[in-house]
C-alpha cells in the first residue's frame, strides 16, 4: 500500500525517524481538501513513543476540522537540516513522512494532558502553561494521527 523508498542507501531505520519524530518541534499536515486539492498547514506535534501517536491541537471549528471530519487520511512531513556542506551550498538533512488517519481526543483530562507535554516541548513555565490551559482548554480541539507507516530518508543535495 505505500512505497518504500527507492535509494535504499538514504533511508532511515525506523529508530531513526521515531528519534526525529520525538525531538522535532513542527512539520506539515497534508489533508484531502473540500474541493479535491491537498490542503497542508505547518504545525507543532507531540509525539508519543509509548502510543506511537503524534498529538497536535488547535481550534475546535474551521477548514481543516471540516476536512478531517469528511476525510481522515492524511500525511505528516518532518525535516531537520544538518547543516551545509563543505561547498556551503549543498543541504544536508533527514525528513521523515507519516502516514495514517486523524482522529479528535474528547476526553478533557486527556486534551489536557496532552496540550501541557505538548506544551513542555517549547517552554518550562510553569505558570504560562497553567495560565493557557485554563483559559484556552475549553476552546481546544485535540487530535492524533493513528500511525500506519513511517519512512525516512537522509537526503545530501550535493
């Protein structure tokens, strides 16, 4: 059903992509848009190694929730740059891709649990994230991609 990638030499082990998965900050969520045309919007995730599920949140209503709702596919793009090398033009990176299917998170303990991990992944305050969950919590949908493949691939420009 999906396509393995073709430069065996340039793919990541899965270890590798859930590492990235884990330790990156955001990525780009393709959808099946309302009038047949990808829809892709950058996010942050959290990702759960224990669940092997990636976290996002954002509001409860909108052109991507509607998305969701008739379509749930969807892709999830991740790249972290290595730098330039040598010749100071040439890219180094990894990018990671997930495929799977969206579904919302209605339990309110478990949004909120999630939103405060998510939330951890980019500051250590305390009290901004109290302050957010209090006041944003009610407000926030929460949703996961239910994992069906991962691949990743080590890309050199050059």
């Amino acid at each position: 059903m999906f396509l393995e990638v073709k430069r065996i030499k340039q793919k990541l082990d899965i270890e590798e992509c859930k590492y990235i998965l884990e330790h990156s900050l955001r990525g780009v969520l393709s959808i099946n848009g309302l009038n047949g045309y990808p829809y892709g919007m950058p996010l942050n995730h959290y990702y759960s190694k224990e669940e092997n599920r990636l976290y996002f949140h954002g509001g409860k209503i909108g052109y991507k929730i509607d998305c969701i709702k008739k379509d749930n596919r969807c892709s999830y793009c991740i790249y972290l740059e290595d730098g330039l090398d040598d010749t100071g033009w040439a890219l180094n990176f990894k990018s990671v891709i997930v495929f799977g299917k969206i579904h919302f998170v209605c339990d309110i303990e478990e949004i909120k649990r999630i939103s405060t991990l998510l939330s951890y992944k980019f500051t250590n305050d305390n009290d901004y994230i109290n302050y957010e969950l209090k006041n944003s919590i009610n407000n926030t949908a929460m949703y996961y991609i239910e994992i069906e493949h991962i691949t990743g691939k080590k890309v050199n420009e050059k």
